[in-house]
C-alpha cells in the first residue's frame, strides 16, 4: 500500500471514530403556550416543569451544534407554512401533541407538513391515527395474536350495553385521550350502575368516545422503541408506588402521572423492571417491536403493558410521540441502553431526515 493510501485509509477511520455532523437548521414547533422565555431561570419550579420537554429538547439541539429556531403555534396553520417556506428549515421537530385544543388533530399538522415536503421528527399520520385510538390499535394487534384485555367502545350518545362476556371489575377510559385523562380511581367500575356513571362522564365532562376493557391486575411496563426500519427497544422500565395499600389496584390515575405533590406523597416512580419472570424480558423486546411495525410507527415512540400476575403480557397501548424531556421515561430507558440524552435527541433528528 503507498504511504498515500495508507494516510488516506486513516483519515477514513479517523473520521468514522468522530462523525462530523452536519449542522442543521431545526424549526421546533411547539404549543404556543410552551415556547419557553429566554431566561428560563427566571421561572419557579412549577412554570419550569410546564415547559421542561420544549427547554430540554432545544437546550439539547443547541448543544449537538445545530441552529434551533421555536415555533409556537395554537390554531393556524399559516406560519408552520411561512416559516417553513422563509427559514428554510433542514427538519421540523414536532413537539405538538394537539391542534386548536384537539388531541387527535396532531396527524393533520404531521399531513401538513408532508404536503410541506419538509422532514419532520417521530411519527407519520398513519401510525399517530392507528395509535392514537385505543379500540383500533387493539383490532390491529389481535389480527396479529398480540394478546391484549377484552374491550368494547361506548360511542357518544349511546348507552352501554355490557357484552356478556365482559365481567366486572371494567375500566374506562377514552377511547383517543392521552396522559391519563379522566383516569381515577372511579375508572374501575364493579357494577352496572358504576360503568353507566362512568360511560357518561367519558362523554359529557371529556367529551370523547369511552373504551371499557378488562380490568388486568398486575405490573404495569413500558418499554421506548426508536427507529423507522432498524428498530431498538430500549430496556423495560416499571410504574412502582411504595404507599400501595394492600387490596388497593395499581393504576397510572391523572393525579400519579402529573401530580408531583402526589408522587412524592405515595412514592411514585418508574425505574428499570426487576426480576421479571422467565422469558417475559425477551417477549417484551420481540413484541414490542412487533407492535411499532404493525402499527406503522416511525422515530420513537413507547408501548404499555400489564404483567398479569399468572405471568401474561397484555398490550394496553402505544404512544407515538411520547414525552421527551430529559426527565421522563424514555430518556432514562434510553440512557440505560448507553444513549445519552443528547444522542437520543440527534438520533430522533437522523431518524426523520432519513424516512
Ligand atoms: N385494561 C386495563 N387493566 C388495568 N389497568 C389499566 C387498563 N387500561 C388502563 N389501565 C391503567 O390506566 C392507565 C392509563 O391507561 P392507558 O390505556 O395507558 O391510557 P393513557 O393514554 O391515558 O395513558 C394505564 O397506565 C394503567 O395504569
Ligand atoms: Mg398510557
């Protein structure tokens, strides 16, 4: 080999040991209510907790080098498309979860921007409009034998009518409603009359369509998925409350997942899932996976299951697009896997300028 050769061989290496990284232009778009202020230090605690996904996420753009530009937005889409159009941007990092108030009308802003012909980060409409309803995730899985609770839907303005096969206890949830709203203690229904109140407050105080599923007793796991074909799962992490009262059912209330008084009160936590039975840790990776796919999920996104107690897994449901802030779920799973924060957040950016 000529020296010249040889020198050009090492510049190789030396390049794929340090991959330099292009420096990207990334319109952040956000609730408009989100966009946090220059100083955040000027926040208490509370308003810095409100706005800690939107600050993580472009503190960490701007720390892998990249140009972070946010865009707040409530109920038009006419300056995504400006902005779009004027900055130029490399890729837009979608961190709106609802539109004009409406949790389902995120797919619609992610169509746009298809339209736009501007990458955009995590999921496509197709796999937010198959996760986001809890009833049509659930048909799709069955197809593929993905054991999952008994379940049937309550649309507005209907009454319930309970399927025989559904015994009691029943919970209700929404049927498209994420984080847990309308989820209490009161979800868990143990008769007629409870599952009727129930339905009605889905409907009238939530205003969506009620989905009513078999109450599963046991562990509750989540496990992150990141990739479009590739995919990784990350390690599986578990919902732990030290002050469970004996008898008392283990549910992720609104209260348990937002309420930081609360977590503190009761002992709320999620860390990595010990001492799972066996062969339920390689089930969780496999079908995990699974799950993402036939769900056309694409960049990250976590999927949710009950650990029954005799030891069966059931799919509860997948969330495209789950929270990212340095703190939550995803980030811990993923700095267990040895993907630092940072790492997480350029290879969700790598992730959708690849698709
Ligand atoms: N079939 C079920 N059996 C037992 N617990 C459930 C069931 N469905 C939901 N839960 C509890 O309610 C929580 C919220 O339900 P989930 O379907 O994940 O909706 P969300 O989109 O609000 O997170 C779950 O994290 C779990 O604790
Ligand atoms: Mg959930």
């Amino acid at each position: 080999m000529t020296d010249e050769k040889k020198s050009a061989g090492a510049g190789r290496a030396e390049r794929r040991r340090k991959p330099r990284r292009k420096k990207l232009r990334v319109l952040v778009l956000m609730h408009e209510d989100l966009v946090p202020p220059e100083d955040v230090s000027e926040l208490s605690e509370s308003e810095f907790h409100r706005i800690k996904t939107e600050s993580d996420v472009l503190d960490a753009l701007r720390k892998l080098g990249h140009e972070a530009r946010p865009l707040g937005v409530r109920d038009a889409v006419l300056p995504i498309r400006h902005a779009v159009e004027e900055w130029e941007p490399d890729i837009v990092f979608n961190l709106l979860d609802e539109f004009q108030g409406e949790a389902i009308y995120d797919q619609h802003v992610v169509a746009f921007l298809e339209l736009l012909r501007v990458p955009y980060t995590g999921n496509n409409p197709r796999g937010l409009v198959l996760a986001r309803d809890k009833a049509l995730s659930k048909k799709v899985a069955m197809y593929h034998r993905i054991t999952v609770p008994r379940f049937f839907t309550v649309r507005r303005n209907r009454r319930v009518r309970r399927p025989k096969r559904m015994e009691f206890p029943l919970i209700v949830k929404s049927l498209v409603e994420e984080a847990s709203m309308g989820i209490s203690k009161a979800s868990i229904v143990r008769d007629e009359d409870a599952l009727a109140t129930r339905v009605e407050f889905m409907h009238e105080r939530i205003g969506t369509d009620a989905i009513v599923e078999e109450f599963i007793p046991g562990r509750e796991i989540y496990v992150g998925v990141l990739g479009n074909d590739r995919l990784i799962a990350l390690p599986p992490r578990e919902l732990i409350v030290d002050g469970l009262e004996p008898g008392q059912d283990l549910i992720a209330t609104e209260s348990l997942k937002h309420n930081v008084e609360y977590q503190k009160k009761h002992g709320v936590r999620i860390r990595g899932a010990r001492k799972l039975p066996d062969g339920v840790a390689a089930s969780l990776e496999r079908v995990s996976k699974r799950i993402y796919r036939m769900l056309s999920l694409e960049g990250y996104a976590r999927i949710d299951y009950r650990l029954a107690d005799d030891g069966k897994l059931y799919f509860l449901e997948a969330n495209p697009n789950p929270e990212l802030a340095n703190y939550e779920e995803l980030a811990h799973a993923a700095a267990k896997a040895g993907i630092s924060y940072e790492n997480l957040i350029q290879r969700i950016l790598s992730l959708g300028l690849r698709r």
